[in-house]
C-alpha cells in the first residue's frame, strides 16, 4: 500500500465511481449543449439530446471529437467558459498539424495541480522532494502541469525547463534535486551528458523519475533506472484533455492509473468507432466530466491503450491504461505490416551494449518499401575486428527482425552524430511521404 | 611483448578521415603505421602511433569512438620470404591472424610488422623465439 494524494477518489468503490462520474458526465453535457454551439449543432444532428446522458453507459451515445474538430474552431470555438473566467492559455505544439489552443479556469488549474500531485505522490514524492522540472515552461503544458502538482505538494519545485544541460546537472547535483521530470529521451540525454562530465548516479540524489510526452519502453526505462540510479515512472497526459496528470504509475507499474473522477476513459475500434470491451486494445478516448473552459466530450486521441480493473497492489482502484504502444499517427506501414517506432526501440534496446539513440528511415525504392535503423555504436558494441562489429549488427537485425516481423537494414553510425531531444523525440523520417 | 594499437570506428561519410587526422595533427601525434579496414557502412581505422596515451585521448576528447588493442609488432629482415617464415611459425602453433599489416622501419633493411592473433601469449612466445619484437618504446622512435 502506497501513499495517496486523495484517498477517497483514488480508492473509490466501482459503484462509487460511476455514481459520481454519471452525475459529472449528465451536467457537464447539460452544459456544452447550453453554452457550445458546437456541440449543440453536432448532438442534434445526432438525434441525442441531454436528457438521453444519465449516466456513464449513455456516454456511447455521444458523437466523436476529433482532432480536427479543434482545429475547425480554433481558437476559442470549443471554450464552455466565458473567456474572462480563463485565467491560463496552452497550446499544443502543432507537430502535426495546425496548433491548437485549450483554456483553464481557475478551478480548472486546480483539478490540475490535483492530478500531478497524484502522480507525484505515487512516484514516492511528498514536501520534503526537490522537484526538478526540466520539461519546458510555455505553451507546453509539461512544465507548468508538473509545477502546480508539485507547489501543491509542498515540494521544492526547481523550475529549470529544458536546455542547458551541463547547468541541469550541476544543478541537480547541488541543490541536491530528489525528483526529475522531462521527456524519457531528454533523461537520456542528461545520463550521457552526466556520464561524459565525470558525474556519477552516487554524485546525485535523484531517487525517482517521472517521463512522459512520448512513448517509451520497458529497455528504455531500465537504461535510465541504470545511468541515473532512480527509479523510472510513466506518466501520461495530453494538451488537449489537460496535461500531465491525466494518468500516472504507482509503484507496481503495470499500466497508469487514469483520473477517471475528471476524465472517462473509452477503448474503440478506430475503423468502426464501435466501444471494445475491457482488455481488448484500441484508440483511446477521453470525456473530461469535470472541467469549466475546455471539457472535450469523446475526445480521440489516437493512442493505442488496452484498459484494465484488476485489482493493483498499490489499493488504487481507479482503472488502469496499459502504456499506449504509440499514436496511430506515429504507427509506420512498411511492406503492408503496422509497424511502430516503440517496437524498434525494444528490439534495439534487447542488444547488450545498445543505447537508446536511434534514427529509423523508411523510404520506397523500386516501388518497395525500405526501412533503414541507423544505430550509434557505443564503446561496448566497439571492436577492432570486422567480425565482431558485424556479429552486433547481425544481432540487431534480428533482434528487430523477430519483433516487426520485417527485415531492415542497420547502419552503424559513430557516438553523438544522431539528434539528441530536450523534448518529444523524433525518431522517424518517412521519406515516402515526400514521394506520394 | 605487446604494443597498443589504437582502434577507430570511423562513419562511412565524407570528411570522416580527415576529421580523425586532423585531431592526431592539432595534438601533434606522429603516424607510424596504420590500415584501414571498411565495410560497406563503416570502417575502422588501425593506428600505431608515436605516443599512445596522447593519442588516445585527444580522440577521445574529439567525440571518436577509439579503442586500444594489444597487437605484436614483428621486426622482420627486408628481403623475399622473410614474412613467410613468421606465418609459418604462427601456423604451426595453431595461431590464427585476425588481420595483419606492415610498414618499413626507419632503420635500414628491415620491415616491422603488426599482427592481430587470437592468442597474444603463445603468439609472442614462437615469435620471440626467431625474431625481434619491437617495444612500444621502440615503436615510437
């Protein structure tokens, strides 16, 4: 049994639980209908109306929002709250497409704080924790999302965003910081960069790491356990349901526990937008039943997740998602077979002496699709020999062979030549999208 | 008696080479012999330098990917067969060459020779036993 910021919503009876997300889910969509005209015009073209949302087995009934849907009314056309109750402004950082704009009241703000102080606390943090923020402070909501949870703790928060990276060390190092949080890739790269400044993990105090904003993998959490002497937790969230928080690892780490009391969760087949039953993987989606300025209804978010209510060790009963494998916009099609960048990185990681820097290349040539992995060699994959450098690449290739299911051609690249990422990694260049 | 060789992983791009050359010249660092071996993908750069430690480190300190091996070096008399005779005694040993490169000394009429073998100890043994070996102090004169 482990710590908890708010016992009794996170330790709730099922029965609890959907009473009280029935009751948020009927005056939150009593609400947008009133207030949105988005969601007024969309639930009457469905033939749905408030008074057929009772309770949370209604919620199918409601139709989807979707990404593009923000889009359309950008900037304020989704907000459910006058603009002056808004007191902070986020914004997605627009990688796939036109950015997107979401809004907080002040009770939303502290719904937030709420949720990361949740994670925070499940991470084994309470108010005597350093908290060293390096995820960046602006639009992104990394930053400040951390920030909040942490204040409200009690915590010492370190606000240092991204960048700098010797001075994120010698920082961490003397204001002896006890929790870090940041993308899993820029973990890695402060390991490194530690590792070539003669810093070792017994120099530093950091005693648990919470990584989140990309996906990641069980290899990748071990490497960092290792370089930096924490131990590594998974947290989730996205600009538009909140930010970090929206899910979050306890200690046994073996899916996230979502907020469900603020944000219903949903598995559905992404094709057909039919609901999947428990267990079963598919495109999340998320019904926020509790927030004032941007409560999206049926939002998709184009995660892969499987969900899960079996009983975990830690005594919280909120539903778990298990770790989403990628988005459905980072999954690669090569040679017909769905592959995702998480895979490669696994396979990769399964090689001893591997690191976790990587670039994979997928072009189309003669009409057949090729997929590159250009891998750093470090000094425990480095010979003199021919042979033994060839012995590792063959390793790797079908390391990466036996997950995917599809040959790729390795390419050994020398130590640092690959980007390093102080924020979401980009580990793919599709060059057929430059083709078609 | 063993030498350290130093061991380069060099990225099949241009400038690579010179980027590494450049360094051994900024610190300085006296090439006595070198091979490279290359894939189609990468390569690696074998080096036998006049001061190791220096060497070592200034790559080092240039972002290279830089080993060190232990290699015999084999002073061998410059003339026909003379390099035969010291295969044959690694043959007879059960000795295998994992790769092998040579130079001419400064001194005259003899060639130094730079072996890779899978079994340093025994190598050094039937070697000694005919021919000079060089001493990395030798090496860097």
């Amino acid at each position: 049994m482990g710590n908890y910021y708010n016992k009794a919503m996170e330790c709730a009876t099922l029965y609890e639980m959907e009473a009280l997300q029935s009751f948020r889910l009927s005056q939150t969509v009593r609400r947008v209908y009133e207030k949105v005209p988005f969601y007024r015009d969309r639930m009457i073209a469905n033939g749905v109306s408030p008074d057929d949302i009772k309770n949370v087995n209604d919620l199918h009934k409601l139709p989807f929002v979707m990404k593009q849907d923000l889009r359309d009314t950008y900037p304020y056309g989704l907000f459910a709250a006058p603009l002056d109750e808004v007191v902070r402004l986020h914004a997605s950082s627009g990688t796939t497409g036109k950015q997107i704009v979401v809004g907080y009241t002040r009770n939303d703000l502290e719904i937030w704080d709420e949720c990361a102080a949740r994670a925070l606390t499940a991470a084994g943090g309470d108010k005597t924790d350093f908290m060293h923020v390096s995820y960046g402070y602006g639009l992104f909501t990394g930053g400040l999302g951390i920030h909040g949870g942490a204040e409200k703790i009690g915590m010492t928060v370190i606000p240092v965003s991204t960048g700098n990276t010797a001075r994120q060390i010698n920082i961490i190092k003397d204001f002896g910081s006890t929790l870090i949080c940041c993308t899993p890739s820029y973990a890695m790269f402060i390991a490194e960069t530690m590792r070539d400044m003669g810093i070792s993990k017994d120099d530093i105090k950091l005693k648990a790491g919470l990584f989140g904003a990309e996906p990641w993998t069980q290899e990748m959490r071990h490497t960092l356990e290792e370089m930096l002497g924490l131990k590594a937790y998974d947290i989730y969230g996205l600009t538009e349901i909140i930010g970090p928080g929206v899910a979050f690892e306890c200690e046994e780490q073996t899916g996230m526990h979502i907020c469900e009391d603020h944000f219903i969760p949903e598995i559905i087949d992404p094709d057909t937008g039919e609901v999947l039953p428990l267990g079963e993987q598919g495109e999340l989606v998320f019904t926020c039943i509790t927030k004032e300025a941007f409560p999206l209804l049926r939002y998709r978010t184009r995660d892969i997740a499987v969900l899960s209510r079996e009983k975990c060790s830690c005594g919280r009963t909120l539903i778990k998602m298990l770790k989403p494998k990628g988005r459905t916009d980072d999954m690669l099609i090569i040679r017909g077979v769905n592959v995702f960048p998480s895979q490669i990185e696994t396979a990769l990681l399964s090689v001893a002496g591997s690191q976790p820097f990587y670039h994979i290349e997928v072009d189309r040539i003669n009409n057949n699709d090729s997929l590159e992995i250009q891998v750093e060699v470090s000094e425990a994959m480095f010979s003199d020999t021919i042979k033994s450098m060839e012995d590792v690449e063959n390793a790797i290739k079908r390391a990466v062979e036996s997950v995917i299911g599809i040959s790729a051609k390795i390419t050994m690249c020398g130590p640092k030549t690959l980007k390093r990422f102080e924020g979401k990694a980009s580990h793919v260049t599709d060059k057929r999208k430059l083709l078609d | 008696m063993l030498i350290k060789q130093l061991s380069v992983f060099v990225e099949n791009k241009q400038g690579r080479l010179s980027a590494i050359t450049d360094i051994l010249r900024e610190s300085g660092i006296d090439i006595r012999a070198l091979s490279l071996a290359d894939t189609r993908d990468f390569g690696i750069l074998r080096l036998i330098v006049n001061d190791v430690d220096k060497a070592y480190s200034a790559l080092k300190s240039g972002e290279c990917l830089v080993s060190l091996t232990d290699v015999i070096a084999v002073s061998i008399e410059d003339k026909p067969g003379g390099l035969t005779e010291a295969m044959d005694l690694l043959t007879q040993a059960d000795i295998s060459v994992e790769y092998m490169y040579a130079f001419i000394s400064k001194s005259a009429g003899s060639a130094s020779v730079i072996l890779r073998v899978d079994d340093n100890k025994k190598a050094v043994e039937v070697l000694s036993a005919k021919f000079k070996l060089l001493t990395q102090a030798e090496i860097a004169v």
